[in-house]
C-alpha cells in the first residue's frame, strides 16, 4: 500500500477547499451578475418598489348599493381574498400537494432541490418540481420570464430557463424576508390560473362551485388544488376523467401528511366532481346593459382621472371598485319582469303575424326587399363586400350552417344562412325600461333589452324612438306654469286646426285615436288620463311649441326636438333614460333631478379616488309638480283612464301612481311611464325598425304592449319586505296647498264617458 506524505494530504485537502471555494465565489458572482444585469447578459430584475408593492392585474368591479357584486371588467377575471376568508380545507390540500415543507424553507427548499436532480440523473420524470410555493408567487407576480425582464442570454434556451430560475431564488429569499407565510400564501392564492379565465381562488369558487372561497369542502378544495399543476389538462369541464384522478391525487397527499384520516381518504375518493359551473362573462349576471354602458364612461373618467393627477389606472387590471347606485333585488325583479312579460308579447306577436312577415309599410303591404336592405347595412357583409366583392358576398350570406340562436324556450341549435339569421332576429320585439328614485336621482335598475349576449343595443340611453302620448305632460305643464290654465279648467274635445300663421304651410289637425271627437268639455285631467290628442293640441297652440320644447329641455330631455305643433303628440325620438329623468322633475317637487348612476370609486386599496353627489336644480315650483301629479293620477283612478288594468296587479290599492301609456303611429312604439312617491319608472316595447309592429289598437297600444312590465315589477316591488323604502303610499303634498280651482275631492269627480274603447288612447298620425 501507498501512503500519501504528510504534505501531499495536507495540499489534496488545501486544493479540494479551493475548488469549493471557488465554486462558492462564482456561484455567489453569477447571483450577484443575476441581481445587477451584469453587462446586460441576464436582463433586469424588479426595483424595491416592485417588490414593497406587488401587483397584479386586477378586475374592476361594479357593485350595487346593497353590495352585490354586479359585474366585472377584466382581461384576466381576478378578485383578491384575504387569508381568513379562504377555507382551511383549501390550504391544507395546497401545502399537502405543492410543498410540504412550506412553514420551515426560507423560500428555497434544498430537499425538493435534491429530490429534482436525482429524477434528472436517473430519468425519473415523476419525481416532482422543485419549485416552492414562494418561488411561485414570484414568477407569477413580477412575470420574470417576460420579454421585459430578457437580456442578451436570454435568447438562449436553456440559459434562460436557468436564469428565470435564479431570479425566481433570489426573489423567493426576497418575499419571505418581507412577508410572512400567510402573506405569501394569500399572494400566491390570489394570483394562479385556474383556467376559463379564472384567476385566483375567490374567482374559482365561484367559477366552478358557485360559492365563497371560506365555504369549500375537502372535494371542492382538492378539486381547485388538483386544477393548479396544468389548468388545460385537468380542467373539469373539457376532462373530467382527468381532474378526477387529479383530485384523488390531491386527497392522496392530504391523507399522507395527516390532514385527513385514511378512512375518508376512501369515501372522498368515490364522489362526484359536483361542478355547479357559473363562469363570469360580460354577457351573463346582472345589469349587463348597465355594465355595457357605464364602461364607456369609466373609460373616459379614468383617462381624465389619470391625466389630472398623474397615475395609471387602467379599468381591466388595476382592480377598481366602482359603487353604484342600482340596488340588486330591484334589478332583479325588472329583469324578471321585462322577461315574464316579453315572452307573453313575443308570443302574442307570432300569432298576429303567423304566416306573414311583419315589416309592412303604412299601407299594410309587406316591404318589398326589406331583408335584402337589411343585410347590405350589416357590418358582416359590409365586410366580406370589401374583402371579397358583392357577388362573393352574397354567396357566403347565402350559405346555411348551424348556429346557435336566441329563443323564449332557451338557446337553440337551428341550420339557417346569415340572411335567415338576419331575418329570424328581425321578428323580436325589443324593450328597454329603467326606475329612479326621484329624491336622490339614483337609478335603481336598469333593463336595455330582452337578452344582453344576443340583442347588444341598448334602450335604455343608447336608443331613442318617438315617445308618443308619454311626452303630453311636457305640453300640459306648459300651459299651466306659464298661467293659461288651471289644473281644474275644461277643455272641448275638438278639432283643432294649425295653419300658416302657426308655422304649417299645409294645415295640420289633431285627429284622436278613432278619429272621432266628442265635442265634450274635459278637465285636464280627464284629457290627460283618457290621452284626448285634442285637448294636447289646444294646449300647444296656446303656449306654442317653442315654450314646450323649452320646459321638456329644462326639466330633463336632452334630445332636440322639433318645435312644431304636431309636438304635442310625441313626435321626436328621446329615450328612456331621458323620459324617466324628466318625469322624476314632477315626482320631487319641481326639481330637475340628474340621473345619478355612481356614488363613489375606489382603488383596489380602498381609497376613494371620486366620490359623485346629486345635481339637482327648482325648475317648476312644488305646487306645479304635484298639480302634474295630480293630473296624471286620472289615468289610474278615474273611470276610462288608459293605465286602469293596473288595478289587476294589486298595486293600486292604499297607493298613489301617476301614470301615462303613450302610443305612436301605426302602433310602432309603446310607452308607460309610471311614478309612485319614490320610483319613477319607464318602459318602451317596440320593433327594432318602426315598420314592424302589431296592426291594431287592441295589441299595439302602450297600455297593452308596455305597462304590464311596470305593473309586473312593481309587484314584485311591493311583495319583498326589504324594500320598505318603496312601499305604497301617497305622494308628498307641499305644505299650505291649494288648488286654485276648489277642493281635491270635487275636482276628482268624473262622469264623463268616452265615446269608444275606454283603453284606446291618443295616437300620433
């Protein structure tokens, strides 16, 4: 045997601790170049501020004045949750599965590290990632594989792989000297995919189980746990063989590491996945056309926003919380309504158009060529014209394939063209209807149409269409402010003839819904309630149009409108949102009431970036706005009033409503605006061109084809006992009123009868 020298021993173990040493110092040099960007090779790292900071993105979120979620914005569906509000079921299937030894490492665990390299040396692909928990939250809140974070090395395949790695180290060290477990959990649980565009586990529990991250069961949790190693290929709905097995993985794990008992280890194993999917879209929830149309708005507020105070807040990921003024049951109850009722008209109109196509012209006569025309203004053609001419077009319009369509019985699967698609959405009734509380201006529910993922438009405020006999109150408030009347005084029902002098060079006359005139002297009342056209014309050319154009703008309409006399007919297009707005003027007391959708925004933080108050301005005095009230009070109350089935929805008992149905031309729009002491309401049905429409009265006249929603929500309203905010009541009379005419009760005394149908109502023609 050999023996070394005492010197040749002593100089193996000097150079071994070299070798060490110097692989100590390099590989403490190649950190410290990681950290720096040494020459640029390794690309930047994030600054302290990042790392004090963390963000990530964000849904903003709209949520009602009863604190119910309404909707999100995002590109990346995210909502944070505090440690505590997260079942212990959860974390212990993640720590049991995706590192066990979290509450020990320091952000880096060399067991796992080992465990990695002996896979690699022996080829076992299974033996498990490396990756803590910590090293996670890293690479998933400062994205340090991304472009942004590359240097010249990065180009490199490998090289990048191990550079991502050692920022990700560097970082877990980082994070756990900062933040404690919990933190670092609740970042990291906050943070990861769960597929379908589901971001962090508040987002997930609802997503998959339609319930509250504190409320998930062990199979849920495990579920959720299991989904996080590949998202795609363990998604439940697309692979649910999978995510089966992957889950019993889970409850494998937990089992191991005693966070459940063997024994129910085989009773969990069996169950079902138990899915109750309910995925967030911009198309499903609540109030989809508010959302729709509150983002333009909050889109051009925070640029504003941004621009005055120099921030970067951005509505899809810097997780703003906008408060609203929409009160969620309410919401409910007029979808629900608007629903229950359109389904009812729809089926009425399919019946009354059966074997006909309902676009006809003022003679009755279908429309010659009226599908072609519609198709040449679609943005489809429109398209395909430019991309691969007329004639190609056509035949790609033409051409049948499945697709899925919108019905009342649900979603269908129907083999049609786009030309008959065009065709088969050209046969719905449309309708928009929204409620505000007249003291505030808050709008309280908001309704733009009969199904928001496939009628897009919105009309409520995007829409406007002529308001027929709804837009009389104008005329008649008119007269009375500017003195020619009094609440109590009588007109003729007569014809009423503007010429020349009156700015029609051809003549015009009123004619009343059956161009009858029963030469009868009405109160105002009377004509309003009964809608008399007449009596609205005689108003108009006392006070002239320009006087009710000027009170219909300063109580609340916005649109132009044609100061003409057949204005006091309805004549010019406004919208819900306009009507509901100037109604409420009389239900609070004269004042022009804004309609008020936001109270205040939020950052993710909490801090109140805006908060939004009620502009409110005395245009009539109180005395005028309850003689309007009182005015319109005759067509619920009085004998022959147009709004006299509201009685049948069990809302005008021990209740005060104004109201007014309003009817235009060839029966294209109906209307109904109703009011209570507190909610103003209104509600507009019609085709989406004004050639399609029902032929007669009996159908298309806005007490029949409108008000019923109002009276269905309404009920609906009064039927829930948190809402006694709205209960029935009278309307709030101003102190030391008087009538000029005389007492209330003699002047409520009707007898007249009307010489037709007691529901026909004024029509424009």
């Amino acid at each position: 045997m050999i023996e070394l020298q005492p010197g040749k021993y002593r100089r193996s173990i000097i150079r071994l601790w070299r070798y060490v040493g110097l692989g100590l110092g390099l590989i403490i040099l190649y950190i410290v170049a990681v950290s720096f960007n040494f020459f640029w090779l390794f690309g930047g790292m994030p600054d302290l501020k990042t790392l004090e900071n963390p963000k990530s993105e964000l849904a903003s979120e709209l949520i009602s004045e009863d604190g119910k979620s309404l909707g999100k914005y995002f590109f990346e569906n995210r909502t944070p949750i505090e440690i505590a509000q997260i079942s212990p079921n959860l974390i212990d299937a993640l720590v049991a599965t995706e590192d066990a030894r979290f509450v020990n490492h320091s952000g880096i665990d060399p067991r796992s590290l080992l465990r990695v390299f002996k896979g690699i040396v022996s080829g076992n692909s299974s033996s498990g990632g490396g990756s803590t928990l910590t090293q996670q939250v890293a690479k998933n809140l400062f994205n340090t594989r991304s472009e942004e974070f590359e240097g010249l090395l990065g180009k490199i395949p490998l090289v990048k792989i191990v550079i991502a790695k050692t920022k990700e180290w560097i970082l877990a060290v980082v994070l756990e000297r900062k933040y404690t477990k919990q933190e670092i959990m609740q970042m990291y649980l906050n943070t990861v995919s769960f597929g379908n565009n589901t971001y962090g586990i508040k987002v997930a529990s609802k997503t998959y189980f339609n319930k509250e991250a504190w409320d998930l069961n062990v199979t849920e949790a495990a579920l959720l746990v299991g989904m996080l190693q590949n998202p795609t290929l363990f998604n439940p709905l697309r692979f649910p063989k999978n995510a089966l097995t992957r889950r019993n993985t889970v409850l494998s794990q937990m089992a191991k590491y005693d966070y459940i008992p063997v024994e129910d280890f085989e009773i969990y194993k069996s169950k079902s996945l138990g899915l109750n999917f309910t995925i967030d879209s911009h198309n499903t929830g609540l109030a989809p056309y508010f959302r729709e149309s509150m983002r333009g708005y909050l889109r051009s507020w925070i640029k504003v926003y941004n621009e005055e105070h120099d921030t970067h807040h951005d509505l899809y990921t810097s997780g703003l919380r906008i408060y609203t003024t929409i009160d969620s049951r309410m919401q409910r109850y007029q979808e629900q309504a608007l629903e229950e009722h359109m389904r009812q008209q729809q089926k009425l109109f399919d019946e009354h158009w059966k074997g006909r196509n309902p676009w006809i012209d003022r003679n009755g006569k279908e429309i010659p060529g009226f599908i072609n025309s519609a198709v040449r203004k679609s943005p489809r053609f429109i398209s395909l014209k430019k991309d691969l001419g007329e004639e190609e077009a056509w035949k790609v319009m033409r051409k049948r394939y499945k697709m899925k369509v919108f019905s009342w019985d649900g979603e269908k699967e129907i083999l049609m063209s786009p030309i008959d698609s065009i065709a088969y959405y050209k046969r719905f009734l449309r309708a928009g209807m929204m409620s505000m509380d007249p003291r505030n201006g808050h709008v309280k529910a908001w309704v733009g149409g009969i199904n928001f993922r496939y009628f897009k438009y919105d009309h409520v405020k995007q829409g406007s269409r002529q308001p027929g006999s709804t837009f009389k109150p104008f005329v008649y408030v008119s007269a009375l402010d500017k003195s020619f009347l009094t609440p109590c005084d009588h007109v003729t029902d007569a014809p009423v003839y503007f010429g020349p002098a009156d700015g029609v060079p051809g003549g015009w006359t009123a004619h009343n819904s059956n161009n009858k005139y029963s030469y009868q002297s009405l109160s105002l009342r009377q004509a309003l309630g009964k809608s008399v056209n007449t009596v609205s014309a005689y108003l108009m050319k006392m006070v002239k149009p320009k006087t009710v154009v000027e009170y219909a703008h300063k109580l609340g309409i916005t649109s132009k409108l044609q100061a003409v006399p057949s204005l006091c007919l309805g004549i010019s297009d406004v919208s819900v949102y306009e009507m509901v707005g100037g109604y409420c003027a009389f239900a609070n007391g004269g004042h022009r009431t804004e309609p008020m959708t936001i109270l205040r925004i939020e950052d993710r933080n909490g801090n109140v970036l805006q908060e939004f108050f009620q502009k409110q301005n005395q245009e009539i005095s109180e005395n005028m706005a309850y003689n309007m009230l009182y005015l319109m009070r005759g067509a619920v109350e009085d004998p022959g009033g147009t709004a006299g089935r509201l009685r049948q929805y069990g809302v005008t008992e021990d209740n005060e409503i104004a109201a007014k149905t309003g009817t235009t031309s060839n029966y294209s729009d109906g209307w109904f605006m109703g009011m209570t002491q507190h909610l103003v309401s209104g509600i507009w049905v019609g085709g989406e061109d004004r050639s399609i429409h029902f032929r007669t009265i009996t159908y298309g006249q806005g007490g029949r084809i409108a008000m019923p929603a109002w009276g269905l929500f309404m009920q609906k309203v009064y039927n829930d006992q948190t809402l006694v905010q709205y209960r029935k009541g009278p309307f709030n009379k101003p102190e030391n009123y008087v009538r000029e005419c005389g007492s209330v009760a003699a002047d409520s005394v009707d007898t007249y009868i009307p010489p037709s149908r007691s529901d026909d109502e004024g029509v424009l023609f």
